[in-house]
C-alpha cells in the first residue's frame, strides 16, 4: 500500500502531499499550486472584463488583505524584523520570490522592502508591461497594516521593469484604505455612468426638440396669399420665437398678404402669450400683412378682454372657416357651391 503522506522539509517549512485527499500543506495550513501562466491568465481575464482602473482597484484590495492574513498567524508579536526573517523562509519556499528588509523604523512606523525575482515581476516580465504590478506591493502594505496595527499603504520606489535591479516598496502610515478605494471606485463608476445617461438624455433631448421645433405651429399655406397656423399647447419664449421667425419667413417667401392664428388648440393663455401674440401680429404688419385671430372661444375672449393688452384692432373669428372666408373675401376669391347636375 503507498504512503497517503508525503513530507518534504525544506529549511523551515514542512510540505505535506495528503495524496489519497489530494491536498498540500505548508506548515499545516491548506494550499495550492498553480502554474505562473493561469495565474497570468486569471490576471489577465481580470484586466479584460474590468478595465485597467478596476483591476487595480481589485488587485490592490486583494493584495492588501492576502497580506493581512499573513500577519494574522503572528498575532501578538512585536519583533517585526525576526517575524520578517522567519516569513522569508516561507515566501521563498513557496515560490514567491526573495524580499529583504532594507529600512524600518518602528517609530516612524515606515519600512522599505525590496523585492527580487518576484511572481509578480516575472508574469508582467513576460506579458511585455512597462508598469509595475500592485498586487504584492499592497500585498505588504496588508502585512505591516496587521503587524502595527495601522492603517499603512504603499509607495512604489523602484521597478525591475524600468531597469532597476530590484523593487523598491516604501510602506507607511496613510489615511487610504482598500475598503475607501472600493467605495471611491464605486463612486466614480457611479458618476461615469450617471454622466453618459445625462449625455444621453440631452441628446434625446435635443432631438425631441428638434422635432417639437418643426411640427409647432407649421405655416400652412391655404391659397394663394393666405396662410394658417395653429398654435397648441403652452408657448415660452423659444416657443414664441422659432414661431416669429418661421412666420416672417413664410409671409415674405410666399409673398401673403394674410396669416390665420388659430388659437382653439391653445391650452393656457396668458399675459405674456398675449403680448407675444400682439408683437408677431405688429412684425407682420410691418411686412405688409394682416394677421386674423381665429378660434377664439368664450373662455378665451374673456382672458384676453381683462389682460391689459389692446387687441381690438387685430380681426378675430371664432371659427377658422369664417376666418378663412374673411381672408378670401379681402384678397377678391369667391366661395362658390358646386352644383350638381
């Protein structure tokens, strides 16, 4: 029958193959062993469904608290340098890489720790990057978090990437956590996203009153020389003003000597729609036209009667038929029955 365990010690850190299980220990504790190219390709996936600044974001964060685990199986200890000494037996042993304490100073509570042959390094080595990865920079930022019970986080000073024969990774105390850099992350996406369906709305916008600007009030031209529009709805200022201009426009260009103001689709009248009804009626008199209020009904006769706006000099109809046989009686046109034979 085979051995169902399989020790290996190297230096300070004992590998156990649990073969009939199928699982690996360090020291104890359950691991994995991947091959460098899925780690590279797990990163890589990352990268490609997130975007660069959210996979910083996640690789930081998981860095950060991957390196706050570690300092959690030396709760309590105080000798920083010796517990660096005895995890460099572990982080060397498990594939990770050389790191060495080049700086400290419990004081300060800052430390400077510089990196060789790092996974991280040699996957970006290979995937032709001219950045540094953040992972175990913040990966270390999590270990002294745990160990000085601070809140610490990263510099990177150095790159083996730029040309330097190592990383070099100052680590301080700092206001940035991974938890404010998710929420701050969130924040911006949220603005990112709140910003393109603004842009959106006021294209639509845009677009919606495009159209309103070509089907309010079209001028409608009835017979020669006599010309209709229809006013509905609320009218503002801009309303008013695309109907001025297209009025003036269609009065010279078809050379009419009248324009009806159809008034029965309007749903609220006021002082100030009053007024502007009086300057186009004055603009087209200036050009030789005559402007003919119709469809006037008894609500609206006695709104426009108690404005202060003198209006009894403009011709007005209650119905766009008298209105339109006005204008023809001026113009010298006759209405005649057809009679059938």
């Amino acid at each position: 029958m085979t051995n169902s365990k399989v020790s290996v010690q190297v230096k300070s850190s004992n590998f156990i193959w649990h073969t009939h299980e199928g699982q690996l220990t360090l020291d104890g504790a359950p691991i994995l062993l991947f091959w460098e190219s899925a780690i590279e390709l797990f990163m890589n996936t990352i990268e490609e469904v997130s975007g660069s600044e959210v996979s910083k974001t996640v690789f930081e964060a998981t860095g950060y608290r991957m390196g706050h685990l570690v300092s959690s199986y030396y709760e309590g200890r105080t000798d920083i340098e010796q517990v660096l000494k005895e995890y460099n037996d572990v982080y060397r042993n498990s594939g990770w890489g050389n790191f060495m304490l080049a700086d400290y100073s419990f004081k300060e509570k800052r430390a400077v720790i510089r990196l060789t042959n790092s996974w991280e390094h040699r996957i970006f080595k290979h995937s032709d990057r001219d950045k540094a990865g953040v992972l175990l920079p913040s990966h270390w930022a999590g270990i002294f978090a745990g160990l000085l019970k601070e809140n610490m986080w990263y510099n990177i000073r150095k790159s083996q990437l730029n040309g330097d024969p190592y990383d070099e990774i100052e680590i301080y105390p700092s206001s940035i956590t991974v938890t404010q850099n998710i929420h701050e992350l969130t924040r911006q996406t949220e603005t990112r996203y709140i910003q393109e369906l603004e842009k959106k709305v006021n294209e639509r916008t845009a677009e919606l009153t495009s159209l309103v600007r070509e089907l309010s009030a079209p001028i409608i031209p009835v017979l020669q020389g006599i010309l209709v529009t229809t006013l509905i709805g609320n009218f503002n200022e801009e309303r008013i003003s695309d109907l001025m201009e297209k009025a003036l426009v269609e009065i010279s260009r078809q050379q009419a000597n009248y324009l009806l103001i159809d008034l029965t689709g309007l749903t609220n009248i006021d002082a100030y729609t009053i007024s502007c009804i009086q300057s186009l009626v004055q603009a087209i008199r200036l050009l030789g036209g005559e402007c003919v209020l119709v469809g006037i009904s008894k609500e609206l006769s006695i709104k426009i009667s108690q404005s202060e706006i003198d209006m009894s000099a403009i011709t007005s109809f209650s119905t766009l038929q008298r209105g339109v046989a006005y204008a023809l009686e001026q113009t010298g046109y006759e209405l005649i029955k057809n009679k059938r034979i």
